[in-house]
C-alpha cells in the first residue's frame, strides 16, 4: 500500500464487516464513517448512538494500534523505515494485530481474514529488526504484526518453533526489566496466580523477556481502558469500583477474583505501571463472549526497576497504578486474602539471585537489594493483611489515581495520559 490511491476500507473484525471508513492518506487518520454493518462488533468502549458510530473515539482507538512515539528507539527506526511518522505504519499491515482481531480491507479488495492474519500466517522480523536497531535489509517487508505493537521498551513479535511470541527488552543502565518478568513469573507460579510465563534470553549480550502469545485465532484482548469506556463513571464512583460496574454489564466473569490477585501481586513486587492497557478481558472474536479476566502479563516495570540501590526495597517516589495512587491504599481494595498463602513464597530472595546470576547489568549488590525488597514487602503484606481483618476492607475515593499514564521512560510530563 502507499500514500496514495485507495483510502476507501471496511472495518473488519475477523470475517465479519463492521463499518465503512475513509483514510486520509496524509495523516493514517480516519476521516469518515460510512456505512455501519455490524454495530456490535463496533470495538468495545467506542459509542454508537442511532446506529452511527463515535468518529473521534474510533480515531482514538485506531491511532492507539499504532506504535507510541515514546517507543525507545523509534526516531531512528523512522528513519530507516524512510516513515514520518508511526502512524504511516498502520495501513501497511491493514492494521492487523496479534492482541485482537480487527483489521481493515481495501474496499475494492477480495481479501479474507484467513489468507493474511498474523495468527496462522508467517511474517517477517524486518521491521522487529529494525525496532531493535538492527537495520532494514534490501527489500523490507512493512507487513508485520510489530505495527501495532504498544508499550515505550523495545519489543517484536517472532515465531519460535511454530508459536507466536513476544520478544521485549530492557532499559537503561541495568536493563532490568527481563528480569523481572521472570521473578513475576515465579512469584505467581508458587501463588497459583493465572499469569503469562516469561522466560529470559540473551541476545548480543543484551536481556530479553520472551513470552507466548496468549490470545488465539478465536480469542482476543479487550483492555480495561476501552472496558471503562462502555459506561460513564459517576463523579462519586471510584474507579475500582467503576471497572466492577462496567465489567458485570458486559457479563465479564470471574473479575473481582481476579483483581484480588492481580493487586496482590502489584503490592509484592512494587509494580509502577499497571495502567489500564497493563490488564483487562478476553473474549471470543466471533461469539462475542466474554471468557474472563486476562491472565497478568507486563509486570516488568516494577521492583525498583528504575531506582538506584539506595532506594530499592523503599516506598520513596514508588508510582502505582490502575486505581489508587499508593500500594498500601491499593491493597485495601482485596476482598479476601483466604485464597493466598505467603508461605510459598519462602525462599525467593535466592531463587531471585539465581535469575541475575551471570548478568553483566545487575551486579550482585543490586540483586541481593532485590530479593531482600520483595521479602520485606512479603513481611509488610502480611502485617497489613492483619490489619485489614481487623479493620475491613475500604475503597477510599480521595486516593483514586487521577490520570491513568503510561510509564515512557521519559519525564512525566512527556509520558502518554489517558484521562
């Protein structure tokens, strides 16, 4: 596809047409909305009112597929993609994604989910290649499920031995990130807590987090974001309480459950960036039913990740997220505790100095600062869950989170807000 010719598409979920749209070929943006044909299938959280569908909020929700300009490293790989922005990536692999199933179809075109999804088709690494800083080869092929991947840290899709997975990096000085998506991983295996699995691999010396892809070519990810977009938030509704709400109109099973354990889990490890694309649903994409919460993927920007030594295992300067603005007022928001026994956790500090061992980022100063942090948040959770028996739980409105923003490892006021 190029800037120029056809702009004309139909909005597509797997096989079934949604809606008619025009792009404007300057901007990727979509200029129109013609015909409406299916308006459930309408991406959840965009309205639809007298059968015609919210242009601003689909625009919202189609420039949101696309890579954020924080993405580290993305200036360069612009320029090598010889792309202004983006943005300009979006239409080149009809919007495919490998987190849901919409895409849009050139309106004078004959072509069919099955012949072009990332699912069940292959794809090259060139632009995951030139993400990572790689260089593009002679005849790159812009046809790639890394178009509408999200999230600021270096990261690719690649097939590994016939499945699709995720490949994402580090940042800064310790790159410690990968790392500590295997300690999550550990820390829910020993809870029992449904989660994705990541395991760590090195490439050119560098650490990479590696995780299966968890939604299917029947399943797809609905995030909390777009969830909290299906109904108005009263002003004297907390968000926790909100995303409750919306979730049990929708038929969403299983969710408070699932909270609690993603919340304790969020307190352990002193997750930062748990916003409201860090969590959400799964759905059937054809039946349109709701399976359940979304196991806990990307936890990596958490335990200290970018504090220095000094500060690890403190609740100085420490962020948190979807609902209260701290982790002591967050993990009130549980409404039972029964289900969690801490004992498992007992030994982690050595199976966290394994994880670091033989990293020439994380020295072992810093890894044993790591293990003796999570052990005293692990002593800390426990005195609190004491406390809240005594006490009951509560849903304190005035500590609600007041924008949900994604951490872009640059200052705040440069990260991307959802408000």
């Amino acid at each position: 596809m190029t800037d120029v010719g056809t702009t004309s598409y139909t909005l597509m979920h797997k096989h079934k047409p949604v809606a008619e749209i025009e792009l404007d070929p300057a901007t990727v943006t979509i200029s129109s909305i013609g015909r409406v044909y299916a308006q459930h299938h309408v991406p959840v959280g965009i309205p639809v009112k007298k059968g015609k569908v919210d242009r601003a909020a689909l625009n919202e929700w189609w420039s949101g597929r696309a890579i954020p300009a924080s993405r580290d490293g993305i200036a360069e790989a612009l320029l090598e993609l010889h792309l202004s922005t983006t943005q300009k990536l979006l239409d080149k692999s009809y919007g495919l994604s490998l987190s849901d199933h919409y895409w849009i179809r050139p309106s004078a075109s004959s072509l069919k989910w099955s012949d072009i999804n990332f699912f069940e088709n292959a794809f090259t690494e060139d632009v995951g290649n030139v993400l990572f800083g790689k260089g593009a080869s002679d005849a790159i092929s812009l046809v790639s499920p890394d178009n509408t991947t999200d999230g600021w840290l270096k990261k690719k899709w690649a097939i590994m031995e016939g499945k699709r997975c995720l490949v994402k990096g580090g940042s800064g000085a310790v790159q410690q990130e990968p790392y500590n998506e295997v300690i999550a991983t550990r820390i829910m295996e020993r809870l029992g807590i449904p989660h994705v699995p990541y395991e760590l691999i090195e490439q050119e010396d560098y650490p990479y987090s590696v995780c299966e892809n968890f939604t299917t070519p029947q399943t797809e990810l609905v995030t909390a974001w777009y969830i909290m977009h299906t109904r108005q938030k009263p002003n004297h509704v907390s968000v926790y309480q909100h995303y409750i709400n919306c979730c049990e109109a929708l038929g969403i099973p299983g969710i408070v459950e699932a909270l609690d354990r993603m919340i304790v889990v969020d307190y352990l490890i002193a997750n930062e960036d748990r916003h409201q694309n860090n969590f959400g649903a799964i759905r059937h994409a054809e039946r349109l039913e709701w399976i359940g919460a979304a196991p806990i993927y990307d936890s990596g920007s958490s335990l200290w990740f970018s504090k220095p030594l000094g500060l690890i295992g403190s609740d100085k300067r420490l962020t948190c997220k979807p609902f209260k603005q701290n982790h002591r007022e967050q993990i009130k928001l549980v409404t039972t505790f029964e289900w969690l026994n801490l004992s498992a956790l007992d030994g982690i500090e050595e199976e966290i100095n394994e994880i670091f061992q033989g990293s020439i980022f994380v020295d072992e100063a810093r890894a044993q600062a790591i293990g003796r942090g999570v052990r005293g948040r692990i002593e800390q959770l426990q005195e609190l869950i004491f406390t809240l028996q005594t006490q009951g739980r509560m849903d304190d409105q005035a500590a609600d989170v007041r924008q949900d923003i994604a951490y872009s490892g640059r200052l705040e006021g440069d990260e991307r807000a959802h408000e």
